[in-house]
C-alpha cells in the first residue's frame, strides 16, 4: 500500500482502447485546448494521429488503469509515447578511430495528464514509472517491485528503446522521482536553455539564399540524418559545452519520418497565422551546410518564431540569423528562440543581439536504458525538432 492509501499492485499500465484515446483528449482540452474549441481540438488530433511521426503505431496512448477493468473510461491518468529512430555514439578509444554510431530505437514523452478529481494519490507518478517497463529494454533495469503487483505486459510497436525524453512543465524533480523501481532515478534534465531575439526593423536581400517550403524541408531531413551521423562519428568526449563531463555515449533523435516536420501543421491549426512567402526554412546558397527550420509559438503573445533545427558554422550563423530575423519581420512575429546553441554560437549570438536564458518550462529531460548511468549520457542536438 503506498502512502497515498492507493494499493498499486491493483492498477497496471495498458495500450489505451479507441474510446480511452478519445476520452484522454477530452480531458486534456480545457487545459491545453488554448482558443481551439473542443471540436477543433479533438479534429486537431485526428489530423495529429494521422502524420508520419505518428501513424504505423508510432504514437501510443498509455492509461493508468484498474487490472481488473483495463477498458474503463474512468482511468486515473494517461500519457503518449512516441516511438522514434535516434543514434547513439560510443566513444572511441583512441583519438585516429570514429565514434560508433549505431540507429536505434528511442522515444518521446508527452500529454501527461491527470484529470483534477483524481489528483494528489500518486496516479501520474506510478504511471511514470511503469512506462519504462513498455518502452525500455528491460536488460538493465531494476528488479521489479513486487509491491506493484506483476509488470505491465510489453508491446511490441514499443518496446526495446535505448533512452527516452519528455519535457517537464512541472520543474526538474517530478520526473527524476519516477524511476523504474521507485522514487529515484527517472528522467534527469538537460540543457532547459534558449536564446532570444527581438526582431527589428532592418531589412536585406535574399542574394546568397534560399527560402524553402514546407515541402521542400521535407526532401532535406534524410540528408540532415546523415549530417549528424557523420558528426557524431567525430564528435570529442571533451567539450566545454557539454552537460556531461566526458560522456560514455551521445545519443540523440533523428528529424526523419515526420519528426520536424509536424511541428509546422501543430503549431498553426485552426489560426491565421501565416508566414510570408509560405517559408519555413532557409539554405545558403554558397554552404548548403548551413540552414535552419522554423514554426511559431501562438501562445503566450506575441507570436514567436521558434527554430526547430539549425546547421551553422560560426562564419556563418551571423547571416543565417539575419535571415531568420528577416522571415519573422515579413510575418509580423516579433520574437526569434532558439533552443540549445553550441556555446560558441551562443557567444555570436550575443554580439548580433540575441540573449541567453534558463527556461523553467519545458525542460528537456533523458532517461537511458543502456549499460551505466543517464548522469554519463550527453544528449546532443537537444533542439526543438526533438520536442512533441
């Protein structure tokens, strides 16, 4: 019996019924529904369920639920699990050899909910902590509980995943609470940090660069997955910037399969906002290497263009922001963000006006599933492509 007076042995965690997936969204709308009404909001997710990052069993909804009555509507709380490819790098042992990069299963955490009447028993928190048990390869975790009844039975669309992230509305200590055996060792935070512009009223030509589309961004993000793959080959161990003193792995997500792309179609339903030219990314045209991706944040006002993925050098990041500044000038948004700079182009950045801050929302928390710590992994490309 937990110190709520819930006896958990009693409830486990299962894939959610149609009816419980519906149900789920109709809880979650007051509070995060923003001006949708509740027809657009469950239309909206509809539409969500539908896109390559989600469809072909990608996105799961799990329900905290009675062993007893898995089917019921009257669950005690949910989540979403989005499965995904990702890479891990192992360092090499020697300076003249690669890092080992290998494609692997990982996945994104989102939606957590508890509807108001069934808050302060420590529903969410044990839902947490049975997810790992359905998500993660069980190789390296922990004994399980037998407080809390038999483990939840695995699936295979989500099962096998090598690390796993959400981001916490809720501060830091919530989810590093809700470990695989208990109270510790859950999901620990990295790099909650963004740099903002203020948008001025300077204006350039586009000579050196090109605007893309929606659909162009699509064709780029095979070759983005290569570029990443080939740098964390040659990634160091040792980096000022890293949050992890000479780290055991690098792992990250990949923006394939829909993964940056839907952050476009989400951030804009059912809203007039548009962006000038029906741009939502840039190349240069003298380095094709450098170039970014964007969609905007409605909420709170004023609008503000959010970069979901950015490829710069630190030549050629003072042109690529101006153009960025640029796109959201012609689009009438007033704000540019941008989530975790390397530290040497958070250094330009300061110089062309951007500034550096901690966020205290959406923190980026990890949770490894592989031999050793999360503490040893650096999660590289913590950008807002990763983020659902």
């Amino acid at each position: 019996m937990a110190e709520s007076g819930v006896d958990f042995a009693l409830l486990s965690l299962f894939p959610a019924t149609r009816a419980q997936v519906e149900e789920s969204w109709r809880r979650t709308w007051r509070q995060w529904g923003g001006t949708l009404s509740l027809t657009e909001y469950l239309a909206r997710e509809v539409e969500m369920e539908s896109m390559d990052h989600a469809r072909d069993g990608k996105l799961i909804t799990w329900v905290l639920a009675p062993r007893d009555d898995p089917t019921t509507l009257d669950f005690m709380c949910s989540c979403e699990a989005f499965r995904r490819s990702g890479l891990v790098a192992y360092p090499s042992s020697t300076t003249s050899e690669p890092n080992s990069v290998h494609e692997i299963t990982c996945h994104a955490i989102a939606s957590v909910f508890t509807p108001p009447s069934k808050r302060g028993r420590g529903y969410a928190s044990h839902m947490m902590r049975l997810l790992h048990w359905v998500i993660a390869s069980r190789a390296n975790l922990p004994k399980f509980p037998e407080a809390w009844g038999a483990p939840p039975e695995q699936v295979t669309e989500a099962s096998e995943g090598l690390f796993s992230c959400l981001y916490s509305d809720v501060g830091e200590d919530f989810y590093r609470s809700t470990g695989p055996g208990g109270k510790e060792g859950g999901w620990e935070t990295r790099g909650a940090v963004s740099t903002v512009w203020d948008v001025d009223a300077e204006e350039e030509d586009d000579d050196g660069w090109t605007w893309l589309t929606q659909e162009q961004l699509d064709g780029l993000w095979d070759r983005d997955a290569g570029r990443i793959n080939k740098e964390l080959a040659n990634m160091l161990t040792t980096d000022t910037s890293y949050e992890v003193e000479r780290p055991a792995a690098f792992v990250t997500f990949l923006p394939t399969n829909g993964v940056c792309g839907f952050h476009i179609p989400r951030s804009t339903y059912a809203s007039d906002i548009s962006m000038a030219g029906g741009f939502w990314g840039i190349q240069s045209l003298d380095d094709p290497d450098t170039y970014a991706s964007w969609s905007v944040d409605l909420r709170p006002p004023p609008s503000t263009l959010v970069i979901t993925r950015l490829c710069a050098s630190e030549e050629t990041f003072p042109g690529l922001i101006a153009k960025i500044t640029q796109a959201a000038r012609r689009s009438g948004i007033g704000k540019v963000e941008v989530w975790k700079l390397g530290k040497g182009l958070r250094d330009i950045a300061e110089r062309t006006g951007g500034r550096t801050v901690i966020r205290n929302e959406h923190l980026p928390q990890i949770m490894w599933y592989g031999p050793g710590a999360t503490a040893n992994i650096e999660w590289a490309y913590n950008e807002k492509f990763c983020w659902c």
